[in-house]
C-alpha cells in the first residue's frame, strides 16, 4: 500500500549515495531496484495508462475533454514560463524562478482544489496560479520590482507568493485551523520544495497540523536539487515517510504524471474536508532549468541527468496518451499552438508597458525614523548611480 500509517524501517541508502560508512569500511549498498520507494503512477513516461486500486476512483470519471483540459494547461503554462525566462535574459525582470518540467505536479494538484479550498504557494507555483485564475501577468509585478504581489489573494483563494522558505507551510497550518474552527468543509494546501522540507518551519508546521487535525494537505514538489544541493542531503528517507512521525499519512506521486497528481491531491483534499487531518504528498519530479535565473545548473549536475528526465516529460506523455486514444487530432494541436503564441505576446507586451522599478524603494521603510548607516547607503547609491549619467555625457 502507498499511503504509510504505519513506521517503517529505514531503508538502506542507494547505490547514489555518499553517506553510510561505518569505521573505515563502506557499508554494503542496496541495488537502487531494492530500495526504490513506492510510487503512484497512473500515465507511464511512454504514455500508457496503468491501473491502481486506491487512486483510480479519483479520475474514474474524467473526459476527454477534461484531458484535453489538463494538456491545454501544462502547454500554455510552460509558454508562460518561457517567455518569463526570457524576459528576465533581456533585462526586463530582476528574477525569475522556472517550473520547467514541474507542470504536471502544478496542474494535476491545482485542478483538483475547489473554489473555496485556499492555497499558499512558494514563489515557483506559476502552474497553480493559472488554475486559481490569477493572471499570468499579474505574477510578474514583483519580479520586475514594481509591487509586493500584483494580486488579490482572496479574489482566488491563492495566497501571495512566498520568498522566506517555508514559512508558507505555517500560515497554511494557521489558516487551516481557523478553517476547522469556523466548522467550514473547505481545505487549505501548502507548496514547498525537497530543500525546504529541512526547515524548521515546516517541522513546526507538521507537529501543529497532527495536533489539532488541520484540514491541510503539504504538498511537497521533490524536483531533486535544492538550488545545489541534491534530495539525499535533505533527508536519509524518501520524504513522504517524514510524515509518519508526525502521525499522519504521507504519500509520494509521480510529479510528471499529471492523472497521478490530480487523483492524489483528490484523494488527500477529500481526507482534509472529512476532518480527517493532514496529508504529506511528495511529487517526485524534476527541475529542468536553473533554481532561479541567478543560478547556473550546469556547475554541479550533468547533462546525462536532465536528458534521462526528458523523457518523462509530463507534457509529451500526456500527448501520447491522448493520441493513442484519439482524444486530440492535429487541429487541436495546432490552434493551441496559436494560443500559446498569443499568450506569450500578450505577456511581453505586458511586462514592458510595466513602469521601472523605483531604484531606491529598497532604502524606505527599512527603520521607523530613519537610520544614519541607512541614509549614508542611500547617498551613496545615489553617487554610483550619477556616475552613469556622468560618463555619458549627462545624458
């Protein structure tokens, strides 16, 4: 069974690992077959659809048109995400955080949330967003430096993003227990990455939500490397089975399998709605790109890696699936081709209407009265900045 109610032996570490030695002899490793964690798939990477018994209820039902759907989705997403990215190489934003080869974990639980559910996503959830309704363009205010947000988070439901890592898991645990409290049947879920399940506050976040039965589900997208350091230095078990020593069921899901993601999250909302209290799900997935637009992934991984994952990639094998079963022809393909064009116009053409970013905002609000070291900075800043008008003549 994948769901753990029960503790569980800690599984030796694999093959990959570099810790486990005892004295001066390595300890003898496991093949990676013998330790590999159970893993709920319902769309293999070649586009096949598998059977199981406990998550198969939860899209029993589905269209498709609702296939369709989720396809649609993940493309224009990853659109959106592209043409972010390559503003930001333009100099049009400051940052930018991809979710490339993360749409199926994004969609499949976000698709599954009801209207009155509320979400607290990290500052990558760009997928989930879209399926909350909240405009693409709008996410980008606050990587550009011109806003705090750029939204209503109770317009949608979806919390502004969260930069601190991990305090989201707390205000989700908060929020959920008011929800309890106030006897609705809604459910609240958390986003957060495998580097930040090592927080502390997702820690406290665990304990308070198995206290007091929080109608909140942790959904924890493991896209192996937190910015440069890989998911074993995180943890010396697969991370849904940290969730058994809270008290609570954890379960990990093929985050590129969007059916998977979309039955589980059901599957872990319905428990939260019942009052049946927290669930860990851990998507198992892959950051294609860089942590950030600041980061070169290229320093501390190899190519082989990110070439094995392509071909899982969640777009592709949702595609196969749909044309195996005839679901999509080529003129389905072919107009969100056009749309997904379209959308990424209508985002470049949003960020630059968008005004520049006020160069010394970062200088207000800092202290109450102000501050002499802060005022010094300010001027400072303020010489560096002059220096460039300076050396082109005034201009």
């Amino acid at each position: 069974m994948t769901v753990e109610s029960t503790p569980a032996r800690t599984p030796r570490r694999s093959a990959g690992s570099k810790a486990g030695t005892t004295g001066t002899k390595r300890t003898t490793r496991t093949t990676k077959k013998s330790t590999e964690p159970a893993l709920v798939q319902l769309l293999t990477p070649e586009g096949k659809r598998v059977k199981n018994a406990e998550y198969d209820q939860y899209v029993a039902d589905i269209t498709a048109e609702e296939l369709r759907g989720l396809y649609r989705d993940m493309v224009l997403t990853r659109r959106f995400d592209a043409e972010a990215t390559s503003l930001q190489r333009q100099g049009e934003l400051g940052l930018w955080a991809s979710l490339l080869g993360q749409e199926a974990a994004q969609i499949g639980s976000g698709r599954a949330l009801r209207d009155d559910d509320y979400v607290f996503p990290t500052y990558r959830e760009h997928g989930v967003a879209w399926c909350r309704g909240v405009d693409p363009t709008n996410l980008l205010g606050m990587f550009r430096g011109v806003n705090n947000g750029g939204w209503d988070p109770n317009s949608n439901n979806f919390h502004l993003y969260t930069i601190v890592i991990g305090s989201q898991t707390l205000h989700a645990t908060g929020y959920a227990m008011g929800v309890a409290k106030d006897g609705a049947d809604s459910a609240v879920i958390a986003y957060f990455g495998d580097g930040a399940s090592s927080q502390g506050d997702v820690a406290e976040a665990f304990t308070f939500s198995a206290v007091y039965n929080a109608p909140v589900v942790f959904f924890c997208q493991n896209n192996q490397w937190a910015i440069s350091e890989p998911t074993e230095k995180q943890s010396r078990v697969p991370l849904y089975q940290r969730a058994q020593g809270y008290g609570f069921p954890g379960v990990r899901v093929d985050g590129n399998d969007v059916l998977a993601s979309l039955a589980v999250t059901k599957w872990a909302l319905e428990r939260a709605r019942a009052g049946e209290g927290p669930t860990l799900i851990e998507a198992f997935t892959y950051r294609m790109g860089a942590h950030t637009t600041s980061d070169d992934p290229t320093r501390y991984r190899g190519d082989e890696e990110r070439q094995a994952w392509e071909a899982k990639d969640p777009i592709l094998r949702l595609r196969r699936y749909l044309e195996s079963k005839k679901y999509a022809d080529d003129t389905f393909f072919e107009e969100l081709e056009s749309e997904s064009e379209a959308l990424g116009r209508r985002v470049r053409e949003a960020v630059r209407a968008m005004p520049d970013p006020d160069s010394f905002a970062v200088f207000e609000n800092v202290y109450a009265d102000g501050h002499a070291l802060v005022d010094e900075e300010r001027a400072q800043f303020a010489a560096y900045q002059a220096s460039f008008a300076d050396a082109d003549g005034g201009k």
